[in-house]
C-alpha cells in the first residue's frame, strides 16, 4: 500500500504505508488512512514528528551495543526513519508556513 499526502503548499509526497502510518502516529495521529490535520494543528505534529525523530535517531543502538547501521547479511545501510521523514517535514513546514491543511489517502 502507498499513501499519498496532499496540500496546497507542497508539491504531493507519496510514500510506504508502513512508513506513512509510523510517521503519522509520531505526529499523534491515530494512523488511520485517509485523514487529514488542520492548519492550525500542523504545527504541533511537526513538533511531534521532529521530536520522535530525533529520539529514534538516539535508539540506532541494539540491546548488545552495535550500531543498526549496517545489515550484516548484506553489507547494506538501511534507510533511516529520519531519511523517509524528510520529504513529509519539508510539506509539513510548507504547511505550516502557509497555514494550511494536510491531507493524505491511499494511492492506487
């Protein structure tokens, strides 16, 4: 599933469901598709989301100490939480700046 998010001051962000709804429940949504936040609400969730982000950036580091930077069986870096977030921050301060709404559905 892709979820798709909308408003008039941003260019639309489509990304992973999976992501998507862990991103919306950072900003203290429910996570539910479609919904929307508004304008005068936007604020306060992306204060949320760069707050959650920047804890999560302080748990990369397993129970055992070593670093979740790098997948052992592959050699491969994943993309962290704060990488997918960014194009939705960039919207989210759009919005804010321009006072208005945040939309965001499933996309076929």
């Amino acid at each position: 599933m892709l979820i798709t998010f909308h408003s008039q001051a941003h260019a639309d962000i489509t990304m992973f469901g999976d992501v998507a709804v862990s991103l919306l429940r950072m900003m203290g949504h429910s996570g539910a598709v479609p919904g929307a936040i508004l304008a005068e609400d936007v604020p306060a969730a992306l204060d949320r989301l760069k707050k959650a982000i920047a804890s999560d950036r302080g748990a990369a580091v397993d129970a055992a100490g070593k670093s979740q930077d790098e997948d052992e069986e592959s050699g491969e870096r994943p993309v962290s939480l704060a990488h997918h977030a960014f194009p939705l921050l960039e919207l989210l301060a759009a919005a804010a700046a321009r006072k208005c709404n945040v939309m965001w559905d499933r996309t076929a």
